[in-house]
C-alpha cells in the first residue's frame, strides 16, 4: 500500500509538469524529433520505478536511490511550471512581455541544488536540538536531569557507511547526557544488518547508561520469512545483539534510577501503533511497581500517547519516534502532519507531555530536507 500510494506520487509529480511544458514549450518546437522525445525520459524513469517496486526485496537497495533520482527530476521540473504559470499568467494581466521559460529557469535551478543538498548531505546533516521538559512532579535531586534521545536509526539504510553513525555517536557522547534513550527502529528488518555497527554504537556512553526499545521494523515484518518461526527468531537475535553493546532493552518494563534520596522510573513498552502497525505493548506490566513516581516513557509510536497514555496513565513525559516528519521538511511544513497529530518537537497537555524525535536515520529513500537527522536533549526541570 505504501509503494502503491509512492507510485502514485511520482507519477503525478513526473507527468502533470510534463504536460504543462508540452503544451506551453514544445509544441511550438519546429525540431520534430525533439518534440516526439520529450515524452521518453518520464516514461523510462516511471518504468524503471515499476520494475524497482515489484523485485522491491532484490532491489531494495536501488529502489530507494532510483526514487531520489526521479525525485531530482520530477520537482524541479514541478518548480518550473508553477513559475512560468504564475509569471504568464502576470504577464497577461499585466501586459507584460517577459522571457518567461528563462526566468523560470532560476528558482528551477535553486531547487535542484537544494534537493541534491538533501540527497548527497542531508542524511548526515546532524542537527542537536535541546528543549526542556518542566513538571511539579519532578524531584529535587532530578531537577536538570539531561536525558539524550535517539531514535530510528536503520541501520540496514547506513549499509558501508559507518562513519557517519560514529560521527553521530561522538556528538552524542559530547553532549554529556545523565541517560541515554533510543526510541526504535534500530534496523529495516533484518538482525544481520546491525553487525557492521556495533562496534560503534557500543561507543555510546551516559551516567546512568543506553536504554532502547523496539519499533515496527525491529519485529521483521517488511520482508519474507520462510516462517513464522524464522521471523520470530529474527527478533530474538536482535535483542540479543542491543545487549551485546552494552544497551538496556525494556520489552514491557521499567527500571528506577536513583539520585540522592530520590527516584524516578523509567518505563519502556513494545511498539503500539494504530494498524497496520503492531500493538505489543503492555502497559500494566510496563508500570509494575512505579505508582506515584514521576515516571518516563519510552514508547516508538507517538499515536500512543493520545490512544492510551494520556487517558489510562499518570505518566509524565513520553518519549517517542516512527515518523521521520516524511524526511522532508519545507519552511517548517511536512505532508506528516496530516498523519500524525503530533509529528515533531514538544507537545503539552496540561503538565504533560510527548516528545517526538524524527529520527537519525532514513528508510526507503536516502534523502532528508529540512527534516535534518536529529539528536535530542530534553532536559528535566521542577515547575
């Protein structure tokens, strides 16, 4: 469903411009050849991306690189038509004479430096943000607690480029965080694409230590198995693995962290997302044993916290990611938003709140624009 709604995207996006330019440029061409050429570059691209989307398992790998291809095509040439429409469509009311196709040209040209930013750099394009979290409920001994979050890493996604993910970790680790989170997705879909980075991720480092759960693509559910069993085994090599780099993974529990005299806990579910994404969490079993302390969640899906957090809970913060705001980003504005309520940055009911990360990694595609790859410090306050 997602590939089919992807499909529909580029085409609209490759053939709409394509037909404005035609009937405003082309046609007038004396250059005959040229005029029956012009249809072949969409027309290839759009079956080259067919071919990509049904091998999509053999040729994941180009699939995403082929969608920034035509994505480097297919908006500007999308920029170009709105440009020369609008500056047309002045010149008549006006009675204006302009080269209206040459003045089109330069926005046109804008845009296409700023999407091949977005595909060459963007994805390494580290951005820390720090906000601050401030409850009555904290305690005194917790009050500038700084808690670090990482989320949707892909690992699979970073496949030969490790240094970028130990570029990412040393900023972390400069960060001096009291805790670090990471909120899922740690790969596409398979355990065997985490290996390559464990050496580096193990680097990560904070006081009271690394602790993580899992999101949707940790559970392998984006590819064939040969059983049930195969996937589920999957899974289990996973968790294993985040343990190996010294990661604290919560699957439905808690753990309380001391300072001084006082405690908080902080609690970690399985991912809980609306369908077709799964719902494991148990949030009971999660809250065992916190009653009454100011408590932190760590939950992949920030749908969660309107579903069941806010009403069946006294939690405080929640900490979540999964939405990437789409990994574009245009003066603030992301198609995310009509999907997730709550899509990025802080969000507040009364004296509590949701924190959503939109991600260090990417999947899919390897682009991010605006949406920059982000690392998080939240820190506590008291009220």
């Amino acid at each position: 469903m997602i590939l089919l709604r992807v499909l529909i995207i580029f085409l609209v996006l490759l053939l709409l411009p394509d037909w404005y330019i035609w009937r405003t440029y082309v046609t007038r061409m004396k250059n005959r050849t040229a005029r029956q050429l012009f249809w072949l570059p969409s027309v290839i691209l759009l079956l080259g991306l067919v071919v990509c989307m049904m091998a999509r398992e053999a040729l994941q790998d180009s699939l995403g690189i082929y969608l920034v291809v035509i994505l480097c095509v297919a908006v500007p040439k999308a920029v170009f038509s709105l440009f020369s429409l609008l500056l047309r469509g002045a010149g008549k009311l006006f009675r204006l004479h302009m080269p209206y196709g040459w003045i089109s040209l330069l926005p046109t040209l804008g845009v296409l430096g700023y999407l091949l930013f977005g595909a060459i750099k963007g994805k390494e394009h580290f951005q820390v943000k720090e906000v601050a979290f401030t409850s009555p409920d904290l305690p005194d001994a917790f009050d500038g607690y700084r808690i670090l979050q990482l989320s949707d890493i892909h690992s699979g996604s970073w496949k030969g480029n490790a240094e970028a993910i130990r570029k990412a970790v040393d900023i972390c680790n400069g960060l001096d965080a009291d805790l670090i989170a990471f909120t899922g997705d740690l790969v596409n879909s398979r355990a065997s694409e985490l290996p390559e980075f464990m050496s580096v991720l193990s680097q990560l480092k904070a006081k009271d230590g690394v602790f993580s759960i899992v999101g949707n693509h940790d559970y392998g559910t984006y590819v064939h198995w040969d059983s049930e069993a195969d996937r589920q085994a999957n899974f289990r090599k996973l968790i294993e693995e985040e343990k190996q780099m010294g990661w604290d993974i919560l699957l439905n529990e808690n753990r309380i962290l001391h300072r001084e005299n006082d405690s908080i806990a902080l609690v970690g579910v399985e991912n809980s997302g609306n369908p077709p994404f799964p719902d494991y969490a148990d949030m009971p079993k999660a809250l065992k044993g916190t009653e009454g302390m100011f408590k932190v969640l760590l939950s992949h899906d920030p749908t969660h916290w309107r579903r069941s957090v806010l009403p069946n809970t006294d939690i405080q913060l929640m900490l979540a990611g999964h939405t990437h705001d789409m990994q574009v980003s245009v003066l603030g504005f992301s198609a995310s938003q009509f999907i997730y309520p709550e899509h990025r940055g802080m969000y507040l009911e009364g004296d509590r709140g949701l924190y959503v990360n939109i991600g260090l990694g990417f999947v899919l595609f390897p682009f991010r624009l605006g949406a920059w790859p982000e690392i998080t410090v939240i820190t506590l306050k008291q009220k």
